[in-house]
C-alpha cells in the first residue's frame, strides 16, 4: 500500500468533515449528562419550583433559560440564505 496521500477525485470521504446539521459527539454527551443531573435534581417540577422562588429566578429562566430552547438559525432572503441589505440614498430639497 502507497504511502503517498491520496490527491484528485477518487479521495473516498476525505475532507467532508459532519454532515451539516449532525452534533458534535462532546456536545451531544454534555447535553446528555446535564439532562440526567436536572432529573436527578427534581426534573421539571424542581425547575418550576426555583423559578417561583423569586421574581429574580423567574427572569432568568425567561431571559436565559427558555431562549436556548428557540432555534438560532435564521436565514435571510438570498439564494443560499444570506442576509441582504440595501442602502438607498435620497436627496431632499427645501
């Protein structure tokens, strides 16, 4: 077997690297973990419990916790999902 590295279009899978979409492994392992501590912890009902706590703790779940459930990719109206922006000038006289 060549020891040379494989150039040109027959490299098998080389450089494609996750499907888009697909979840790092460490990722998915760290949600994993987190999910079993919060059930450990009391799951949803000790969630509800905490945020009722204070007004301050209910803030929180409302600005930092529920928000990591909404999805973050947002696409903008270009052909592959680009954000366009037009700047216009306009010239008024008195």
């Amino acid at each position: 077997m060549s020891e040379e590295p494989i150039v040109g279009p027959n490299r098998g899978n080389a450089g494609k690297g996750r499907p888009k979409g697909s979840q790092n492994k460490a990722s998915r392992e760290a949600k994993h973990a987190i999910a079993l501590a919060a059930d450990k912890l009391g799951g949803a009902d000790r969630l509800v419990a905490w945020a009722k706590e204070s007004e301050k703790n209910e803030a929180s779940f409302w600005t930092t916790i529920y928000p990591k459930l909404i999805a973050v990719s947002i696409e903008g109206a270009g052909k592959d999902g680009e954000h366009l922006h037009e700047v216009a000038w306009r010239v008024v006289r008195a």
